[in-house]
C-alpha cells in the first residue's frame, strides 16, 4: 500500500477459505520475507476483504499461512480503524468480557454471541517492516481478537460455548458452503 493510495485499490480478489480447510486449523507463520509479494498479499486481502463487505481478514483466509491481518473496522464510538499487521503479537488483553454478536467470513452467514474482551493491544510490524502497535476497544477489540485467533489456527466458534455453540454447529452443517 503506497501512501495516498485506497488500500486494495490495485489488489486481486482472491477466493476465500471456508470453515473445514485445513489452512484455517493451522497455526500460521512468521512472515520472514518482506518483499513485493507481501505487499501485494496485503493489497488483496485489503480487495477481498471489501469485495466480501468484512471488516477484517486473516491470511490463512484467503488460503496463505502467514502471520498477517487486515482490518477496516468501526469501533463502538464509530472510529474509523484500518490497517495491517504483519507478525502480530497480543501484549494487552484486559477489560470487562463482553458476549457480543460475531461472524466471520468464512462462515458466511452465520454469527453468534462471542465472549471477548473489551480491551486489546497488538503489536508488529508493517509490509516495510516498521513497528505498529494498534490498541482497540469495543467492537474493535473484538476484531484484533478473532484475527490473532485465526493466525493461531482457530475460528471463533472455539470461543462459542453451551446451547449456542450447538445452534451454530447445526447452522454450520445445514449450510449450502458445508
Ligand atoms: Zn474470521
């Protein structure tokens, strides 16, 4: 992403993964190589997050497992956030818990009320390697949360516990993508 550009704007749609792909149940990898490639990943993932109206995108989503996000997401005061991690690391994760509505790309569809917290720090690097430290709250913080999740291999459905989890189970298995 050059400055001044719209993030995406000369990005490539790519297909997106689906609950079920192994890609999307294994722990992604440090980014070690910051060249051409993983700027012009990060303008695709920018292109297929907002071809796809998310709000955040995990690399292994668009099928590459490799430590790095996207995010254009409103927090619960409306502020604007939008940006990149590569190699993000948790390193504040407080607040009260809140249960709030979640979905998730590639569970089209689908949400449900996720246990988060209210609070979150992540820090990394850029594509041209300079550190970042991105602090949400609210709906933001839930946000960092389920893309360092999907980083580490999970979905937010491992966080959905008791009846809700059985309902979504069911939707999941009911859905024509399943
Ligand atoms: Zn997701």
């Amino acid at each position: 992403m050059r400055h001044g550009t719209i993030p995406g704007a000369s990005g490539r749609v790519r297909p997106l993964t689906l609950l079920g792909d192994p890609v999307l149940e294994t722990p992604c990898a440090e980014v070690t190589d910051f060249g051409p490639e993983l700027a012009a990943l990060v303008e695709d993932m920018f292109a297929t997050m907002y071809a796809a109206r998310g709000v955040g995108l995990a690399a292994n989503q668009v099928g590459v497992g490799l430590r790095v996000f996207v995010y254009d997401c409103p927090d619960d005061e409306d502020t604007r956030h939008l940006g990149h991690v590569v190699n993000p690391r948790v390193v504040e994760l407080d607040g009260v818990t809140v249960r709030g509505p979640e979905g998730c790309l590639s569970l089209p569809g689908l949400e449900a009320a996720t246990p988060r917290f209210d609070h979150a720090v992540v820090e990394g690097v850029t594509v041209s390697g300079e550190a970042v430290r991105v602090h949400g709250t609210g709906f933001f913080a839930r946000c960092l949360q389920h893309e360092c999740d999907h980083l580490a291999g999970g979905v937010y459905v491992d966080r959905v516990a008791g009846w809700r989890r059985r309902r979504l189970l069911r939707q999941v298995a009911r859905a024509p993508w399943s």
